[in-house]
C-alpha cells in the first residue's frame, strides 16, 4: 500500500518503537496522531516529530478506549492506517509461589490482547470508509516461542497473532483493508530495560522494516532475530 499521505494513528506512541514508528512514518510524508497514557511525555514526542499531535489516554481502560476512538474517528475522520502498538510485559517466575504470576499476565493480556480487539472494533467502522486503510498489529518474536523469563508475555503475543490471523481472514475479500503484523525482536527500549533491552536492536531498524513492509504488502513483517523463523509462519 501506499506509504505517503497517510493517516496513522500509533499507541503506545510517545516512546520506544512507537515514537520510531512516528518518526520515520512522518518523515516519509505522513500525518502522524500518537497516543499514550502520559500527556508530558506525548508533548515532548511532539517536539520530535512533523506534521503530528496526540491523544492522551490508557487503552487498557474501557472508558479511556472509547473516549480516544471517539475522539479519533470525530477529530480525524481521515485516518487510514492504525497501529496497535501499546504493550506491557513482565518477568514472571513461575516458579516462585510468591509472585502473583496470575495478575501480572491479566495485565498483559488485557493490555496486548484484549484491549486491542476491542479498540480495533471501536475504530473499524471508520477504517471500512476509507479507500486504503491498513490495521498493523505489533507481536513480538515471542510469538514463536516463549521462555522463563517472559511466559505469559509470549502467551499474550500468541494470542495477538492468531487474533490477527483470524482478523486477516474475516477480511481477505475486503481489498481495502490490509492486516500486517511486525515480529520485532528485543528492541532496546525503556520498555525492554528489564529484559536486557541494551542488548537489542534499535527502535529505528524496526521502524524502517516497517516502512519496508508496508511498501511491499508484506503483511507478515519479520524483523532481525525473527526473520529466522519464517518457516513459521
């Protein structure tokens, strides 16, 4: 699809891949809406970004989802292309009966699974009226194979990515809509800070994959590490 005078909308958008998303998105001739629970860290993503403003809000949270929807379908009624990029993850030993592995994957999954089939159904309606318009879903690497350190992380991804598949298949007929999904690997971020996020990528390779992909209708976009298990897919 085309990769200039877009619309795009982007949580989790003030930081880490998403504000390398927003970047490149913008610098390539893209008006750029980011979104993210802190207002001060959304206006000082601003100051880095082109052509682009923001909605404030907490996805995870049922009033705020709808309330930032609203807001996006009434305020940018143009906007063609959303990327579900908000996310949480936690280390979870399950093997320590202390930790409260239970909560911490409610969390993740509400924040990268549930949250964002409800927000996709929220703006859908929306997408459907536009002649080009793209949904991408930001998985992980995780996907393909969880471990100790993030076990219900990974679930959460897994079950993003059949909830994309799935999405992908509802509208294969629908030659309007695409579905792309993005496989990063650990990426060094603020985000990934506690995993050993220093030993990863930077948010900018990902985000030129992205632009890559999008370019190609490559609507499984692997990324670094996560290009070795294309067989997977």
């Amino acid at each position: 699809m085309k990769t200039t005078g877009n619309t795009i909308f982007i949580s989790g958008g003030s930081a880490g891949i998403g504000l390398a998303f927003a970047k490149k998105l913008s610098a390539a001739g893209n008006t750029i809406i980011i979104n993210g629970r802190s207002e001060e860290r959304l206006q000082k993503a601003l100051k880095e970004l082109d052509n682009a403003s923001a909605i404030q809000g907490d996805l995870s949270i049922v009033a705020d989802r709808i309330r930032i929807a609203k807001e996006l379908t009434e305020q940018y009624p143009e906007t063609n292309i959303v990327i579900n990029n908000a996310g949480a993850a936690f280390m979870n030993d399950l093997s320590d009966d202390v930790n409260n592995a239970a909560e911490k994957a409610f969390q993740e999954m509400n924040t990268n699974y549930l949250s964002v089939i409800d927000f996709t159904r929220l703006v859908l309606p929306n997408l459907l009226q536009q002649k080009e318009a793209a949904i991408i879903n930001v998985s992980s690497i995780a996907v393909f194979r969880g471990n100790k350190y993030l076990p219900t992380y990974a679930a959460s991804k897994a079950a993003l990515h059949s909830y994309t598949q799935g999405l992908r298949d509802t509208f294969e007929e629908n030659s309007n809509l695409n579905i792309f999904e993005i496989y990063p690997p650990l990426v060094n971020t603020e985000f990934s800070a506690e995993i050993g996020g220093a030993n990863g990528i930077p948010p900018s390779e990902v985000a030129d994959e992205l632009l890559l992909g999008l370019g190609q209708n490559q609507f499984d976009i692997l990324v670094g590490e996560s290009k070795t298990f294309s067989d997977k897919l």
